[in-house]
C-alpha cells in the first residue's frame, strides 16, 4: 500500500529527533505531517526543512498565526520562503487578507481556523463569543475567511459537510483535525468523527496524532487508517 497524502501525521512530540524517530518508524506509510507549536522550541523549522527537502515528504506548518496586519504578513513572508505546504492563521478575515498578502506568489496553502476542535458552547461563552449555535458560528467564519483569501479552512469533521456546501468553499481545502478511528481515545478533542465520515462529508486532508503515534507499531496503524479510508 502506498501512501495517501489525505493523511497527515501530526508529530506532536516534543522535539526534532523525536520527530525523526517517528518519521523513521512510520516511513513510507506516511507522506505529510503536521509540525505545530508544541515543536516549534524543540527544532520545529529545522524538522519541517529535513521532512521537506531532503526526505520529500509535504509539510503542513501548524502555527495559527494571529497580530496585526503588518506583522502577520511579515510572518507569513519568512514562512513562505521555506517551500512548505500548508500554513495555518487564524480565521480572522484582517489575518487572513494580510496572510495571503504575505505569501505572495508561491504555492504556500492558507489555511483559516474556525473554531478549534477542543471547544465547545461552553468555551464559547468563556471566551465571550457571540451567542448562536457553534455550527452556524463555525460555517460563518469559514465563509469570511474564504472571502478574504484563504486557501482553505480548518474545521471539526462535525462541520465539514455544510462547509463543502457553501458557494465560497468551491475549489477549497478543508482539513479536519478531531478525527478518531473507531473505538480510539477522544483525548481532549470535543467535537470528532471517524475518517471514513470526514472524507464522505467532503474532507481534503484529515489530521491524526495520537492514534498513530503511541501504537505500539505506528506504520501499522498509519497503514489500517489509510485502508479505512477506501
């Protein structure tokens, strides 16, 4: 079996040689991951730079950026120079715009936060966010994020189907963490579903961690996810 770039391995480990022990363990049975902010101090840019350039694999560049204009295209400009895949920013349409400004010409994919998988009307409230349903909240802020530039949005699989219905996300990407095969721990994911529904509900790319890095073979249990998805 092949890898399906549909799957992208979040290395949520703590640091670059963990992360290569991991990609080392998983090798041909993965072709994309996912490097966020949890290794950004322990040699995320220089993990992201080895997995790119000298192992061929597609990067996709977890920071959820979120400033002022001026800054986040300065951000994103630097980014952009690395040749990776996917970049993510916050939904913010201001964010967004100055995002896709920073850019710039290269093949770099934007890709807007909604509402992140971990929260739920509670946080909402916490956090002050308008009142409504979270679905319409979530869908509202794809559309805007869509309009302002992004190359895509990032949403829970609960709300990827009324995404991929909106006029604004034709021709998109739409990448769900919150995934969970059958019978797997939620963790501390609130709102999920398995990747067969993600993809049958109009999924590009959907984002697993945990499940497939403390198996206890985790190219295994990469390779029983990516046959799930047939």
């Amino acid at each position: 079996m092949t890898a399906d770039d549909r799957l992208i391995v979040a290395l949520d480990v703590p640091n670059v040689v963990q992360g290569l022990e991991l990609a080392d363990r998983l090798g041909d049975a993965v072709s994309f991951y996912k490097i966020g902010l949890g290794m950004l101090t322990g040699g995320g840019f220089a993990l992201a730079n080895e997995l790119k350039h000298e192992r061929g694999k597609r990067v996709f560049l977890d920071m959820k950026l979120f400033d002022i204009g001026a800054t986040v295209e300065a951000a994103v400009r630097g980014i952009a120079q690395h040749g990776l895949d996917f970049l993510t920013v916050h939904g913010d349409p201001q964010v967004v715009r100055a995002a896709a400004i920073g850019k710039g010409g290269t093949d770099l994919k934007i890709l807007a936060v909604t509402v992140l998988t971990s929260l739920d009307r509670a946080d909402l409230d916490a956090n002050l966010t308008k009142v409504g349903d979270l679905r319409e909240i979530t869908v509202e802020r794809a559309a805007r994020a869509l309009l302002a530039g992004a190359d895509g949005v990032i949403t829970s699989p609960q709300e990827a189907a009324l995404i991929r219905a909106l006029p604004e996300a034709r021709g998109k990407l739409i990448v769900t963490p919150g995934v969970r095969p059958e019978g797997a721990a939620l963790g501390d994911q609130k709102r999920v579903a398995t990747p067969r529904q993600a993809i049958r509900d109009g999924v590009d790319h959907i984002v697993v961690g945990r499940p497939i890095w403390q198996a206890d073979d985790p190219q295994a249990a990469a390779r029983a996810l990516i046959a799930s998805l047939a």
